[in-house]
C-alpha cells in the first residue's frame, strides 16, 4: 500500500493552546519550551547525584547518629554520646580575643555567643559525667561524677573518682611557688615513697656521721622555732583575729647552713623558687563590639633594683628528721658523760 501522506511540512506557524484559544502559541515556541524544561531537570538531577554522593561521603566516615545526642544523653543519669573514635567535641567557642572558652551554666544573650553572658538562673550545681567500661565486657561501665557548686562565697569542685595522680611516678606537682594551696585535708598521713630500691643511701646521721653532717645536725640545733601569722591572713581577718601558726623561718636554716660553711643548695630541705604572677593585660586592640582585646601573662615580681624576687620553702619533714638525728646525737653524748661521771664517783 502506498504512503501518500505528504512530508516536509512546516508546521512552525501553527499555534496550539491548552486554554481555548486563549494564549496561542506556535509549535516552534512549545518544543523550545520542552527542552528548556528538559536541560533544567537534567541539571537538577545532576546537582542532586552531587549532593547524594556529598552525603555518601560523609556516611562513609561519621556515623550521624553517634554524634548527636540519643534519647536519655545530655540528661541527668544520661551520657555524652562519643563518636567512632571514642572523642566528643563542644561546638567551637566564637571569640575574638584569642581566647577559647568552654562555658557551662551560662546563658549568652547575644547570638554569637562571643560576650555579654549572664549565669544561668536555673543552674546550681554543674556536674560532669563520666562512663567507663571496667572490663570491656558489655554492661559492665562504671559512672562517676565530678560536681562544682557554690556555697555562697566560694566555687567548690568535688572530685568523683577515688584516685587523682600524674601518668608517671614523680611526674608532677601538685601547685608551684607562688600558687600553693593554702590547707591539705587528709584522712590519715601522707604516703611518702621511702623504699631502699629507689634511694641511694650516702651517710647514717649517727655517731660516725661525717663532719659535714655533724655541722649539719649543730646548725639546724641552733636554729629557733617561732610562732608567727600569715600576712595573707592578716590582710583578711585582721591581726588580732589572724590565727598563730609555728614552725621555721626558711631565711634562718638558709643563714645556719652557710654559717657551717655548707651550701643550702645542696640539701632538698631547703628549696627557693621564683614565684610567677599571673594578671590580664589589655592588648590595645578592640574586638568588633569595641570592648578591649585582653591577654593573660606570667610576669615575675622583682624587686626596686629589678631583682627577680625569690621565695623560700622548707620540706618540714627532712628538716625534722635533720632535728630528731641531732637531738639523738645531744642526748647520746650527755649519756655518754653521764656514764662517765657515775664511774668517776665510784
């Protein structure tokens, strides 16, 4: 059969509405239309394979439901939830100071979080929890809480766990010169490392003792104990209220040791250390608000002529054992005469 229907036709002025006859367009118009629309999907298609692939990526390397908070997380009797690797991380602080802060218990009332904070109303204690496999069997994580509260004047923080230590033996200090703390409680002595396998032994403070410790013992004999009140104690009770204190004045053993003709220096009972100050400088620069940009530095106080100003410690208990070894040595020799005396009267 043959085809007789007719071919080459221009069809681009005929016009086809989709409203009656209302807004007539020609063909030519509604196929630019159609790839338009067809590029524009394509593009949206693209942008969302790149956008999946951006997501996959992420997947592959974070686990989103590890590092947001579940139900019972961030609640009380609920814990932060780690991420694979076992770290967490607080939203990085805004500031402009060149200071990071970690705030808890306050409320910012503007909205990036870089000043003009008030505390929280709501917030009395802050208490930190901790969760810690004991075995690395499943449900065997023991919690522990640190808290910090305020009794009205000062900012107390308990310590949940029952040991606080340095990583290594001897690996650190609990304070510095110039940042003692200023009372120690404890339940029963304090545990001083004293075994043999760890100390070299370089003289017995006995009868046969060696004449530089002879002179030791005699120095440290002579020296007078004295009562005395701490300045600082002064300063905020009064004199009269400040209370009494006895011990050793650190400058007298120092002046009894050289008096012997012995270095200070060479004994641990006797320590000196410069005592670092801490204090905010303001930098001259302005932050975006205007308030000044402050730094903190570690100065050293010195003296009128610009001397670094040491301060002087003493390590009681060797200072004592020094005392107890010469008084043994005192009533050694008054017994020895006394024996001697009794056979003369014989």
């Amino acid at each position: 059969m043959a085809n007789n229907s007719p071919k080459d036709l221009d069809l681009s002025a005929c016009t086809v509405s989709i409203d009656g006859g209302g807004t007539p367009k020609t063909i030519s118009e509604v196929a630019k239309t159609v790839n338009d629309i067809n590029g524009n999907i394509a593009n949206i298609n693209a942008a969302a394979n790149e956008a999946k692939k951006g997501v996959d990526d992420i997947n592959q390397k974070i686990n989103p439901d590890t590092y947001f908070a579940k139900d019972g997380a961030n609640k009380p009797l609920g814990t932060t939830i780690l991420d694979k690797t076992g770290q967490f991380t607080y939203p990085p602080p805004k500031t402009d100071d060149g200071f990071t802060w970690i705030n808890a218990g306050l409320r910012a009332i503007n909205d990036d979080y870089t000043q003009d904070y008030e505390p929280n109303p709501n917030s009395r204690e802050i208490h930190m929890q901790y969760s810690v496999n004991s075995d690395g069997n499943e449900g065997n994580n023991k919690t522990f809480v640190n808290t910090i509260w305020s009794d009205g004047t000062n900012a107390n923080f308990a310590f949940g766990a029952i040991s606080f230590h340095p990583l290594n033996d001897g690996g650190g200090d609990l304070g510095r010169g110039g940042n003692s703390w200023n009372n120690v409680f404890t339940k029963t002595a304090p545990n001083v490392t004293s075994d043999k396998n760890v100390k070299t032994v370089t003289s017995i403070l006995d009868e046969k003792a060696g004449n530089s410790d002879k002179k030791l013992m005699e120095a440290l004999y002579n020296v007078n104990a004295v009562n005395y009140r701490l300045n600082d104690a002064i300063k905020e009770k009064g004199e009269d209220k400040a209370r009494v204190h006895t011990g050793f004045i650190a400058q007298d053993i120092e002046k009894a040791i050289m008096d012997a003709g012995l270095d200070p220096s060479d004994y641990a009972m006797w320590t000196q250390d410069a005592s670092p100050e801490f204090r905010m400088v303001d930098t001259g620069e302005r932050d975006k608000n205007g308030n000044p940009i402050l730094k903190s530095v570690q100065e050293m106080p010195k003296d009128e002529k610009g001397n670094v100003i040491l301060r002087q410690n003493l390590r009681y208990t060797e200072v004592l054992c020094m005392l107890f070894a010469a008084q043994k040595q005192k009533i050694n020799d008054l017994e020895a005469r006394l024996v001697k005396l009794e056979g003369k009267s014989k």
